[in-house]
C-alpha cells in the first residue's frame, strides 16, 4: 500500500502505491506506526475524489464525487485520535485537465499516478475529538 523512509524527529515521507485510495493507505501506515497526533502534507496525482461540504444552516452532508483525472495540488491535514483509533482530518486541492481547481473536505481519493506525503508525528501528544453539538463536527479535545 505504501514505502517509506523514517525522518529524524519521527517523521515519515511515504510513497504511496499507485492505485491505492489515500486515507485507507494513511489510515494503515498511522496504525503501524502507533500515530495518534501529527500532521501530514503532500501532493500527487489521482483519477477520483470524493469530498464532503458540511452546510452549516442545516446542519446537513453534501457529498459530490469527481471522477477524471486530476493533480493534487496541496493535500493537508491532522491526526488525531477518536476512540483510541487514528483519525484523520484531510483537505484536499485537485487541478484538472482546464487547471481549474476543486477541493474541499477529503472523504476519500483513488491514486492514478503517484502520492507523495510528509507525516509529521507528536510523540506522546494526546489529542482526542468530540463531537460539537453546535457546529456538528469533531472538534479537538485537548
Ligand atoms: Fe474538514
């Protein structure tokens, strides 16, 4: 699902196999590693992408898929934990064909090319989440 080569400070960079959904992949390399509070950034290449906008008068989900080939111009995110599990808070900007953007809160990308990510860690940082009743989301809990 991925390569990678350890930084000093426990930091990763990843190489992620060609093909592979993203979060699943990074969800993976978190839990071998033990990572439960960080940050990640990269770029990459991808052919889908599914991202989530969160409206905030109603409180409602709207999920739109884009399905065509498409570069990541800027993947970033945090780590942190829920239920002793990683969790994973993604953004992601993709450039397509017309080098128009689209972007937003990443549920989920199919790699067609190469991904490229920096996995910063904070060792023995406890950053946990709960869900805001206000704003509906995970909010960190510190
Ligand atoms: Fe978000």
């Amino acid at each position: 699902m991925y390569k990678f080569k350890e930084l000093p400070g426990q930091r990763y960079v990843l190489s992620l196999d060609n093909h592979v959904e993203i979060v699943e992949a990074l969800t993976a390399f978190c839990l071998e590693k033990g990572i439960l509070a960080g940050q990640v950034s990269g770029i990459g290449a991808i052919n889908e992408a599914t991202f989530r906008f969160l409206d905030p008068a109603t409180k409602k989900y709207v999920d739109k898929t884009f399905a065509e080939q498409m570069e990541i111009t800027n993947l970033t995110g945090n780590i942190s934990q829920k239920d002793g599990k990683p969790y994973l808070h993604l953004h992601l900007t993709c450039s397509r064909r017309d080098y128009t953007c689209v972007g937003g809160h990443l549920l989920s990308a199919r790699i067609n090319g190469a991904c490229e990510l920096l996995v910063g860690t904070f060792p023995g940082v406890e950053i946990g989440r709960y869900p805001d009743p206000e704003t509906g989301l995970n909010l960190y809990k510190f």
